[in-house]
C-alpha cells in the first residue's frame, strides 16, 4: 500500500477517535501515604492535589481513593486512566485488581459498575517496566466511559488497513479500498469549536497542533458524543464494510494457522533487583487473572515454580485464583524449572535439580508436572540438557534465542534435539521479528512470524507467544481485542489461542524430522561465561559446599534434607540467566553474594555437624576422607606442626610461606574412602627455607618448570620428553573489549587483535621444600595488580596457577593464552556431565562464531601420543584457536553494572601435561576441585563407603532424602558402555533405578548394564 494512503486512512481513523469517550470524569480526593511501605496501609497520611510529587527515595508508596458507584448504560465499558509515577499495582477493596505501567495506562473497571462504592488503592514504584527512574509524580486520574459500539467499529477498521498494509496484491488493494469506502463515507462534526475539542483526543493531529508557535487553547476534555444519526450513519456504513469483509474472508481464506499464548517474561532479575521482581509478579499476574475473566478464551502461561512460591507467600489469595485458573486450564504453569536457569554455567547436578524443585512444585501445587521445557531467552544449551528433560518427564523444548545468532542462522525451527547420550526431545522455536517471545497481537506480527516459519511442509502451524516482557506487565486488552478480528481474516494465518502443552499434542508430523545432534550453541553473549566473575565462583564454591553436606549427611542420624533443599533453591534462583551470566545491575550481585556466602557458610554447618556426629574423638588419629569420584594423592595442609605416619610410613611435612603446614602420604586413597594417620606429638620446628631470588625454575618426578622474565612458564615433561608449550605458555593479555552494544554480555569478535601482553614487575620463589616449590609473579596494569603463585608439588604432573587479581579496569578482557606443542584438528572441554569436541580451526563461519566457548573444569588439545590440558576450579570462558587454549581470566564492561569484576578475585587454573587419556584429564580436574576432608580422630563410617566399578562414572549427588531415602546419582562422562557394579557394605537392602524425578522406580541387581553419558539415579 502506498504509504501517503496507508497514514492517510489512519488520520481519518483518528479523528473519530474522540468520540469513542463519551465521559471523561477528573477523579480528585485522593489519599496519600509515603513509603518505603510493602503491605497495604491500614491509614492513610493526607490527601493530595494533582499533580503531586512524592519522594522518589522512599518507595514504594501507596495512594487510595474511594471510587464513587458507576452505572453504565448499554454498550458502554468503563476505565480508569491512571499516572502515579511509575509501575503500579492496583488493588480493589484489599485485593489485586489489575497493573499500571507504559503499556497498560487504562484499566477496565466494568465489572466494578455495580451501583456500589469500590476502594481502589496503588502501591507504586518510580520505575519503568525496565527499571528506568520515572518522575514521581501523580499527574492524572480520570474516569473514562467508552462508547463500545464506536471502538469495536474503528478497531476493526485499523485493524483491516494494518492488514492491507502488509499483505501482498490483490487482498491488500481490496482490503485498502473497503476501508476507504467506509472512511470516506463517514462524518463527524467539523465545525471549528466541536473540532478544538476533540483535536486533543485525536493521535492523529495532536502533535502537531501542539508544535506550533502558539498552541490553541484546549478546553478541559470531559467526553463527547456522537449525534444520534451520525453514529447511526456510522453503524449503517460499517455493517456494508463487514459484510465485504466477509467475503473476502470467503475469497481469501486464512493460511496456516497461529497458535498463541498469552505470556510474560518476568526476567527474575536484571535492570532491577530480585525485591522489585516480587511486586512485578504480582502486577502482572493481577493483570493476567483480570484479562482471564473478561475473555473467556483466554491462556496465560507462566513459567518457574520460584516465581510461584513468591506469589504465594505474598500474595495468598491471588495465587489461589491462579490455582483455580490451572484447574480450569485457562492458566499453565510451564517449563518444569526452579527459574528460567543459565544452561552454560551450572553443573549437571545443579541442573537436574532445576527441573527436580521445579516439577515436584508444580505436581504439588497443581496437580500436574510440565511437558514442556520453556526457555526462550537463554544464552545457549548444554549438550547434556536433553536427558535432563527426557527424565523430568519433560518431551518439548521452546527457545526463540538462536534467533539472535550474529554470524550463521541456525537451520531449523521444527527438529528433534538429540542429547550427549542420544536422548532426544523436540525442539521448537518461533522467529517473531518485531517483539520475539514478548509479542502482541497485531496483523504485521502474525504475518511475519507466519512467513518467517521455513518448515511449512511439516506443519502448517506455529506457535507465538505474546504479553509485553522481560520486565513483566503481559498482555494487554487491546490485544485481545485484535485477536477477536484476526482469528479468522483473509489472506492472514488463522488464530487460536491455546496452552504450549496444547499447541504441541495438535502437530501432527508426518514426515520424519531432522535431528540436531549437538550443544545449542548461541553466536552471541560469550561473554557470559566469565562477567562477574567471582559471583561465578561463589556458586561454583556453594553447589560444591552443598555436595560434601549432602554426602556426609548421608551418615548421620539426623536428616538434614530440608534444610539442604533450601539452600539448593536459593542457589537456583541465583542462576537465573541474568544473574549467574554476568548481565544485571550492581544490586543483584550484592543481593547474590549475600546469597550464595550464606549458603554456602549454612551447608559448611551442616557438613561440620555431620561430620562430627560420626567422628570419634581421638586426639592420636587424624581421618583423612575422599568424597571425590576419583582417587586423590594424598596431600593436605593444616594449622599445626605434627609427626604424622601411616602404617609405620614418616608422612612428608612442610612449612609454608603463610605459615601453616603441608603434608604429603606417598599413595593414592581411593574415592569415598578413607585413611587414618597416627599423631605422635608435635614435630621439631622446621628451619626457614634458603631461597635464591634468582632460581626461576622447580622440578619434580615428573616435570620441569621454567619461569621466564616475563612472567610466563614453560613446562617439561619428563616422563614423555616433551615440551608443553611452543617456547612458552601462561602469556598474560588485556584486551580492550568493546561490544557492539551488549557490554557486559558480549565479547567482540577480534578481541585478541587489541591490547597487550603483561609484563612482570616481580618474581621470586618464595617456598621451596619437600613437598612443593612456589615461584611468585607479579604484575601491574591499567590500575589492576595481579599476583600469580607457579606451585609445583611432589609426585605431580599438573602446575597449579594460584592467582590473586585486585582488578581496577573497566572494558578490558583479561586472557591467559596457552600455545601447546600439539598438533590437532578438535579441541575437547568439560560440560561436567560429559565432554565435547569442537573444531580448534576456523575453516567455516561456523567454526568462526565459536571464537569464545563454554566449559567446565578443563579443556584440552591432545594429538595420539602427548596432550596438553588447561585445568580451572571456577572459570569458563574459553578460546581456542589452532593449537592455542586460551582463558578468560576476566571480562569487565559497564552496562547494566559499571563496576562489574571491580575488586578481588581469586581462584586457580593449572597445567596438566598427560599422554591423551581423557580419564586421567578427569581425575586431575577431580583432584584439583574437591579437597580431601581432614578431621581431627576416627571417623565411625566403614573404610570404603561406596565402590564403583568400572571407574568410569562421577557421582554427582549422594544424599538422603526427604522420606530418608538415600538418593546416589551417578552419570558415566567417558563415553562407554559395559557393567556396572556397586559395592556399599554398610547397606544390605535393594536398589532401585529411578529418574532424575525420584519417581519412576524398578528394582536392580548388579552387575548392570550401563551406556555412554547416562545418568544413573539409584535409590537405596
């Protein structure tokens, strides 16, 4: 349609807009009460005149007023049109009613038109739906009563030029001229003092009336009414246009159809903290419990069992009406999760226990688990995450976000979704140009989303979801509105409103789908994997604390899993994927930090009150447990000076720098077993190490280190006589990373072309003994000082990096880069549940979008005979390229959160040089992430608790239950198959195998058979 025409007809839309309001009522005497206030006042502080502005500092705040009784005529509606200043909650008579934000300013009060006085109370925060400050200011409150017939007639006239906008000829010429017809046949009053009034009420003409040098005076609008003939003229003319609109319908039938759902995304935080998220599900849920009752056919579908838990404690009764919506099918809760998780960051564990918490809420609270994984705003997909689903009895997964791929378009929008162990779920995702998962409903969406589907020879149906998002307020009634027109309309998909569940039990799929069997690598956000990075490791330290808890709470009398599922759903929420990716404001990682210390400080209580529970006090013994999945050297520190031996052997001691005391035991102890040292008294005071400032290099069994002025290190490996890195590795650099415009969510593509390599300003070895060398070196740049400890300890063949980092620069990227002597063609990382191989060359853009890449604790090069493995305890963003590994240290942008990694940080990585043995890659990784457990006399448990036989599994969880139950999670990572065996002697009942869920349950006996990447979950 020829643009001048297209808003032409809109302009004449518009000027009989006004006449929509038959009543415009100014609603004065309103009540006032300031904040900070959460729960509803019992009194009021004062009343107010507009406009009236409020302390933007004490928020929120609450005003009320008693709401004068209504009586509507036929065919009228009546609203309010609200500004307090900010988002707002309404409540009608003590109970939530509805939400005011930028997208919602009327709210429908038909329903309260019943004769009767209705109190209507705000609680408002000075916030936009995005956490953008307002001014706080109380500037308007009308009642407004709405002529129904005169909107439902120009709505459906708008929403047919809208349509012949953007379809194609010949409809589009035949919708357009049907709606000139109407338009050029209708009349509304146009002498000059009618028309100064509704000029102000017209969107058409307002703005530029108002431009002009001199504006017109505008009278106060209260409303004006159509004459009697003119609206009959008006009614007549529209029935002609319907009826040729129904023809065209006949002509020009609908194709495909669209399957909609009504949706928020409540993001759990981001551009504001999680406190202010609780009074966004309760805005919207008002809102969409509202919209319920006025469109019968309306779905609402909301995902996160934590976002109902919140409802729920705050706000009983409206979770109760939502309840009573689930029941009617007319709400569903979706996505089977905790939250709306990172898939990256988390372990498998952490993962599993997302979909754990959040299926047993659901099935507890209404009756019914999710079929349906709900994901569309994620960074990306662990390979691992198909099985999860499978066994959280989980069939569909949606995301729209591979949408946002920046260098290749991911193939499909219909596919089966084939997991590290051939799991397979079907994968959907829906392409939305304008809005993506936070739709509305208008003919420009549905057209594009319809034509944007490129599998119609599967189905002629696609999913859509619509509801303003991110920061909530969903749906609005002028969408539902349009989707009465659009349902059926010509040349257009046809609608229908339906649940996710629904829409995807209706495909039916004759042909056989195509299969993706791979991570759902997103090419965008890489920097998610290292912003923010200590709050990264303090949840790496928190599901680590909860782990050992679980374990040796298994042991005890007492059952500590209540209190353990606790701290499990705190550090859920807090992998929400804006908070544990790095890309929320300053406040959520405060509110985070305080979070994750106190889990991780309560499961350390725990594991303290367990421990000692089965420990016997004995001042001459000192206990030394593996909970780890691996064998372990036996190597550990401690305050005090002791003559400790084992079995007659002299345990190996060391002071150290700091001033404690290293010990080491020449053997391996197996893993969940244990090994008891005998105290004889305190040993003679060690005499203080002679060190020589110059002496840059350490040697061991196994390996030779070599410190270069620079700071870097090479690595010899003895045994295999070979070089780890080519001339040097540990090579220092600060990027400048400036993204496009995700600033702490994305690293810019070329990255490592900026910047420079990191010089040392000080190195020296300051521990040298028996048991390990220490070689410190420091460095200093752009404001941020860096202290790296080599230490290189006996009987090892892996080269820790202790670093220390009081990190002062912003929009910097700092790497450490690792140039192997390996020549290979794939690179191979931890995804914690597995391994994955990816291309280490750049031959295609796709190979190319991976220039950073997730992984868990290691990642490797390796050709047949020597590999080189870069091992970390909290990292994972990694880079390789050729025979390059290199890894993200920090990553520090400004936006949302300035001084995101501003201040301390400390962690390890380390160097593992092997003979390409993926296992002892493993078992390293494992030695270098979970510690032994010292304690001090004879722990009451059998020598070996647990025996898995082949070594090839990690235990992931091993816990007692709720119902006392003992829950042991085993997950095979190399990739075989064979029998598996299991040896408990302090356990003589039966075993059964069971899903991730704990439900599905049938008895095994050993050996059983195992296959490549399974999870195996036994309950004992």
């Amino acid at each position: 349609m020829d643009k001048k025409f297209f808003y032409r007809l809109l302009k004449s839309i518009s000027e009989i807009l006004p006449y929509t309001i038959s009543e415009q009522r100014p609603l004065k005497a309103w009540y006032f009460t300031n904040g900070p206030i959460e729960e509803k006042p019992l009194d009021y502080e004062k009343t107010i005149t507009f406009p009236f502005k409020w302390d933007f500092e004490k928020s929120p705040v609450w005003f009320m007023k008693d709401l004068e009784p209504v009586l509507l005529q036929e065919n009228q509606r009546a609203y309010l049109k609200l500004w307090f200043g900010g988002e707002s909650l309404i409540l009608v008579d003590g109970k939530p009613y509805g939400e005011i934000n930028e997208y919602h300013k009327l709210l429908n009060i038909t329903p309260l038109c019943d004769g009767k006085t209705h109190r209507v109370e705000a609680q408002v925060m000075p916030r936009g739906l995005f956490g953008k400050p307002q001014e706080p200011v109380f500037s308007e409150a009308f009642l407004l009563i709405i002529d129904e017939e005169i909107s439902e007639i120009l709505k459906t006239v708008e929403i047919t030029v809208r349509a012949a906008n953007i379809l194609e000829e010949p409809v589009s010429k035949k919708l357009s001229d049907i709606c000139d017809e109407f338009l050029s046949n209708v009349w509304v009053p146009r002498d000059t003092k009618t028309y100064l009034k509704t000029a102000q009420q017209d969107i058409g003409v307002k703005g530029e009336i108002e431009s002009v040098w001199n504006t017109p005076k505008f009278e106060e609008f209260t409303g004006i009414k159509l004459q009697e003939e003119l609206k009959e003229q008006l009614i007549n003319k529209y029935k002609v246009f319907k009826s040729k609109l129904e023809k065209l319908k006949r002509e020009h039938p609908p194709v495909g159809t669209i399957h909609l759902v009504g949706h928020s995304h409540i993001d759990y935080a981001w551009l504001w903290p999680v406190e202010e998220t609780k009074r966004k599900i309760a805005r919207t849920f008002a809102n969409a419990v509202m919209l319920s009752k006025m469109f019968p056919e309306f779905v609402f579908s909301q995902s996160s069992a934590q976002i109902y838990q919140d409802l729920k404690e705050k706000y009983p009764e409206l979770y109760e009406t939502v309840k009573q919506l689930v029941e009617q099918n007319k709400w569903e809760p979706v996505g089977g999760m905790w939250v709306e998780s990172d898939c990256n960051v988390p372990t498998i564990e952490s993962l599993i226990r997302q979909f754990y918490y959040g299926q047993k809420f659901f099935e507890r609270e209404f009756g019914k688990k999710s079929r349906v994984c709900w994901l569309p705003d994620v960074f990306g997909f662990s390979w691992v995450l198909p099985q999860i689903l499978k066994q959280a009895d989980i069939e569909y997964f949606v995301t729209t976000k591979l949408n946002w791929n920046d260098t290749t378009e991911f193939p499909y929008d219909l596919c089966i979704w084939r997991g590290i162990d051939g799991s397979e779920v079907l994968y959907c995702s829906f392409n939305n140009p304008n809005e993506g998962y936070n739709g509305r409903i208008d003919p420009d969406t549905v057209y594009k989303t319809w034509k944007n589907f490129r599998q119609k020879e599967l189905t002629d149906k696609v999913l859509l979801s619509f509801g303003y998002g991110d920061g909530g307020g969903g749906p609005t009634e002028e969408m539902l509105q349009n989707y009465r027109i659009l349902k059926e309309f010509p040349d257009l998909p046809k609608l229908e409103i339906q649940s996710v569940e629904k829409y995807f039990e209706s495909l039916e799929l004759q042909k056989n789908l195509p299969i993706w069997d791979d991570e759902l690598y997103l090419e965008c956000h890489r920097g998610t994997y290292t912003s923010q990075s200590n709050i990264k490791k303090l949840h790496k330290d928190a599901e680590d604390a909860l782990y050992f808890s679980e374990v040796v709470s298994v042991f005890c009398k007492h059952n500590y899993s209540d209190e353990l599922d606790e701290l499990w759903k705190i550090v859920l929420r807090n992998e929400f994927h804006d908070i544990l990716p790095g890309s929320s404001i300053k406040e959520v990682y405060q509110d985070a930090e305080r979070e994750l210390s106190y889990v991780k400080e309560k499961a350390t209580e725990i594991f303290e009150k367990a421990i000692n529970s089965i420990t016997k006090k004995n001042k001459s013994i000192i206990s030394i447990l593996n909970l780890s999945s691996f064998p372990k050297r036996c190597v550990f520190s401690l305050n005090e000076n002791l003559k400790l031996s084992l079995d007659r052997e002299v345990v190996f001691s060391q002071k150290t720098f700091d001033g404690r005391y290293i010990y080491f035991v020449d053997r391996k102890i197996e893993p969940f077993s244990k090994i008891e040292l005998k105290i004889s008294g305190a040993d003679d005071e060690q005499p203080e190490q002679s060190l020589t400032k110059d002496n840059l290099s350490m040697e061991n069994e196994y390996l030779k280190i070599s410190v270069k002025e620079d700071g870097s290190v090479q690595v010899y490996d003895k045994e295999l006589g070979k070089f780890a890195f080519d001339k040097c590795g540990n090579i220092l650099k600060m990027h400048k990373n400036i993204p496009y415009y995700w600033d702490n969510w994305d690293i810019a593509d070329g990255v490592e072309k900026t910047g420079f390599t990191l010089k040392a300003s000080k190195i020296m070895k300051i521990e040298s003994g028996p048991i390990r060398e220490i070689i410190r070196v420091e460095y200093e740049a752009e404001g941020s000082k860096i202290i790296q400890d080599y230490i290189l300890a006996k009987k090892s063949k892996r080269l820790d990096i202790k670093t220390k980092i009081d990190w002062h620069t912003r929009r910097a990227l700092l790497r450490a880069y690792f140039p192997v002597n390996v020549l290979t063609r794939k690179a191979i990382f931890d995804i914690s549940g597995g391994f994955i191989e990816r291309s280490s060359h750049k031959n295609t853009k796709y190979e190319q979008a991976r220039f950073e890449v997730p992984a868990h604790r290691w990642a490797d090069l390796s050709q047949t005979d020597f590999g080189v493995t870069i091992l970390n305890d909290g990292k994972y963003g990694y880079s390789v390229h050729q025979n390059t590994i290199a890894l993200s240290l920090i990553k520090a942008g400004i936006f949302p959160d300035f001084f995101a990694d501003e201040g301390l940080h400390e962690f390890t990585y380390s160097v593992y040089t092997h003979h390409s043995e993926i296992k002892a890659i493993v078992e390293e990784s494992e030695d270098l992430n979970k510690p032994l457990t010292v304690i001090k006399g004879e722990l009451e448990i059998p020598h070996t608790i647990l025996k898995i036989t082949p070594n090839n599994f990690k235990v992931t969880c091993f816990r007692k239950n709720t119902q006392g139950n003992i829950v042991l999670r085993l997950v095979e990572i190399f990739g075989t198959s064979g029998k598996l065996s299991l040896e408990m002697p302090w356990h003589k009942g039966n075993i059964s195998l069971s899903d991730i869920l704990e439900e599905k349950r049938q008895q095994v006996s050993f050996p059983m058979n195992y296959h490549p990447f399974k999870i195996y979950t036994l309950i004992l």
